[in-house]
C-alpha cells in the first residue's frame, strides 16, 4: 500500500520526474540557469544583521550554471533558473537575496503554498461567526446526504474530512463555477469516513471556497481580496489554475493550488501570521483562529492508504526520508492549511509550513522568533533539501528563546 499526495502527483504525472527519498539526488539538481559565465550571479538584495556566508554558500550551490545557449528548463522540472530568499524576525529582515537567473518579486504559480492563504481567509468568516469550524456543512449547504452533510469546515481544511483525493473539476478553470465544482464533488461517494482518515487533496478546499461564497455573498476573488490581500497589500496575488493560468479571471479559482504570488506579498502573509493576526497595528485574523490554524487537527486519524492499482496514486511524500519526517508516514501533524513540523507539548505548531509543489517555502519558526521564504519556481525535490538545509544552518545560528520541542508523533 503506498500513500497519496494528489497535488504534487498530478503537477508531475507524465513529465519522467520520480521523486527519492535523498538529498543526495538534489544536492546541485537546479543546474542549467543558461548563464553564460561560471559563476552564479548574486543580485542585489539586502543582508542587514550580520553575515551569512553559509547560506550564501547553499545557495549558489542551488543555482549553477549550464553550458551557454543551454536553456533552463524551470518550473515542473528539477531544476531552477533561479532563486530568493528571505528571513527575519518580527522587526528586522535578516537576509534578502535572489540568485541566478531570477526576476526579483517574480510573480509565480505558488501551488499548495496557496493553502495556507485559502485557510487564512475563510477563518475571517470563523471570526465574524459567519461561519462555525466545526458546525456540519449541511447548515450552510442544503441537499447533502447524511454523510456528507456531516462534515465540518475544520475537516475540509484539514484534509479529515473524507473526501475523495481528485475531483476532474478542480483543474477546470474555463467551464465550471466553483459552486458548480463544489456541488459535483458533493455527489461524489466518500473515500472515508469524516474525522477519522487523513487524505491530502483539492476537493475539500474547494468545498470549503464555496460555503465561503455563499454564506459571504461575495465571489472568492472579492473575498479575499477584501480580507487578506488588501489589509496585507497582496497586490499581485491572484488564484486561477495550478500552473498560473486564468489567474484572476476564473469563476473556479483552484484553491488548495491555484494562486501565484510573489515574495514580497506572501512575505507580508508570513508577517502577519507571525504577529498572531496583526499587520502593521491593524487585525486581519484574531489569535483565536491563529491558534486553530496553528494546532493539529490530525491527532488520532489514520492516513489514507491508497491502491497500488488506483492511477492517481503517487508512490511517496517528496520529503520521505529527510529530518523534517513524512507526512506520508503519519509522523507530521496538520493544522488548517498548513503542516506542522515542529510542535510543542499541546501540539501547537512550533515550525509551520505550506510548501508548494513548485519550490515555494514558506515558514514560521515559533521557537526562534522568526520568519523565512525560499521563493523559486522549479520542484520540489530541487527545494525541499535547500529548505531543510536553511533550517539546520539557521537552528544552529539563532538561539531558542521558549520551551523546546515536542515528539511529532504525539500530535500526528
């Protein structure tokens, strides 16, 4: 029996990328930017509190150049025509460099990076009491069977809420509504029963978009352009398909992998939700939904264990074997539209995290005060190791300042 991981399968299927559980295999995969010298250029960028050479050392051994005239092949690819980074604590950016060949604040397809936005935006409803979290969706969606009229909010934006893994719909941008795509995974037969199995996918978070707009009355653009990209001057993150396209101009904005963005606006998401739903002395989310964000919501589930005949099964999570663990496993928890790979003794996130299938990584590190993006637009079997990488330097750099850790396996 072999795991599903839908999103990152489908962005790959047919493309002869197989993922391994080894950094070995990506130490220097992003190779092939086409620049014409040896070198790796280093664009301009800020590093303001003290030198990094560690990190700048990684990172130009992300990004290598190939023989001139050799084209980089970039996205859905194990390579990378480049890169940016960012991290800093609450009041400081520490470091802010892009390397090779990479338009800074590059607008680009974020895949499941894009969950943890979704997420963000319907708990805004949570805190008006709009919507209930754990309330079944028959209150706000009239017609359901008994199953599925079960099912609450927080189950679909933690992937407990049985829902199959794959709906055609949702990578059907120019035909259907999301409501349209809402109700046709609805009629679908559930994979599991609600609250009892993990199952990582894109039909509960569409479900989800759609109770959004109807309880709202606003389209999902409206929604979240007035609840979190204009209090967060996200001016250039928009939603259509999973590879960028129809962004902004969709009525069925793929939700759990359809935004594209660039650093500075998803850098400013990261900011708020380090501050506990404040931006700039203003409240974008309450603590109380930070908190429900932040907490696993997959303690005591089992993960789905799919068919090796089912053709949408992909064999292993791309972090399987790497010392953040694997989600495929069972050992890292998830909260609401994120994972959780570090926690503390009540299973709250310590280092959270929506990485995208595309090489976006952005992340929350409680335990040390900070907050970090890798932005790129290549795989993830190129980012995950750089990621990893980052956060042992960084651990190491940047002193605890609360209590440590707790086992992941208490909280998954």
């Amino acid at each position: 029996m072999r795991n599903l991981f839908q999103e990152f399968q489908l962005q790959t299927r047919g493309r002869g990328v197989r993922v391994f559980a080894s950094a070995a295999l990506v130490g220097c995969a992003v190779a092939g930017c086409g620049l014409p010298s040896s070198e790796v250029a280093v664009q301009s960028g800020r590093n303001a509190s003290g030198s990094w050479p560690e990190i700048d050392e990684r990172l130009q051994r992300a990004v290598r150049p190939a023989a001139p005239g050799v084209p980089c092949q970039g996205g859905y690819s194990a390579e990378s025509c480049g890169l940016e980074l960012r991290f800093g604590s609450r009041d400081q950016l520490w470091y802010d460099q892009s390397f090779g060949e990479w338009t800074r604040d590059a607008q680009v397809p974020i895949a499941s990076a894009s969950k943890w936005l979704t997420a963000a935006a319907i708990m805004t409803l949570v805190d008006e009491g709009t919507l209930d979290l754990d309330a079944p969706i028959s209150t706000y969606w009239s017609g359901l069977d008994a199953d599925h009229g079960a099912i609450s909010m927080r189950q679909l934006l933690s992937h407990t809420s049985g829902m199959v893994h794959h709906a055609p719909c949702t990578h059907d941008q120019q035909i259907h509504t999301l409501q349209q795509c809402a109700q046709e995974i609805l009629l679908l037969p559930l994979a599991a029963k609600p609250g009892t199995t993990f199952l990582y996918g894109a039909p509960s978070f569409q479900v989800a978009g759609a109770i959004a707009e109807k309880v709202s009355g606003q389209s999902w653009r409206d929604l979240f352009k007035e609840r979190i990209a204009d209090p967060l001057g996200m001016t250039k993150t928009l939603y259509g398909s999973t590879r960028g396209q129809f962004a902004d101009t969709t009525s069925n904005p793929q939700l759990a992998g359809g935004g594209i963005s660039t650093a500075s606006d998803y850098y400013a998401f990261l900011d708020m939700m380090m501050q506990r739903g404040m931006f700039q002395g203003r409240r974008v989310l309450s603590e109380r939904a930070y908190d429900a964000m932040e907490r696993s919501n997959t303690g005591g589930v089992s993960r789905y264990e799919c068919p090796l005949t089912e053709a949408a099964c992909y064999p292993v999570w791309p972090t399987a074997g790497f010392a953040l663990g694997n989600p495929a496993t069972g050992s890292v928890p998830y909260g609401l539209g994120n994972w959780l790979f570090r926690v503390d003794s009540d299973c709250n996130g310590t280092l959270v995290s929506s990485p995208g299938a595309y090489g976006v990584h952005g992340w929350i590190d409680t335990i040390r005060g900070y907050r970090g993006l890798l932005f790129m637009n290549g795989d993830y079997t190129a980012s995950a190791p750089i990621f990893e990488d980052l956060l042992s330097i960084l651990d190491q750099r940047i002193p605890q300042r609360t209590a440590p850790e707790a086992p992941l396996k208490d909280c998954a």
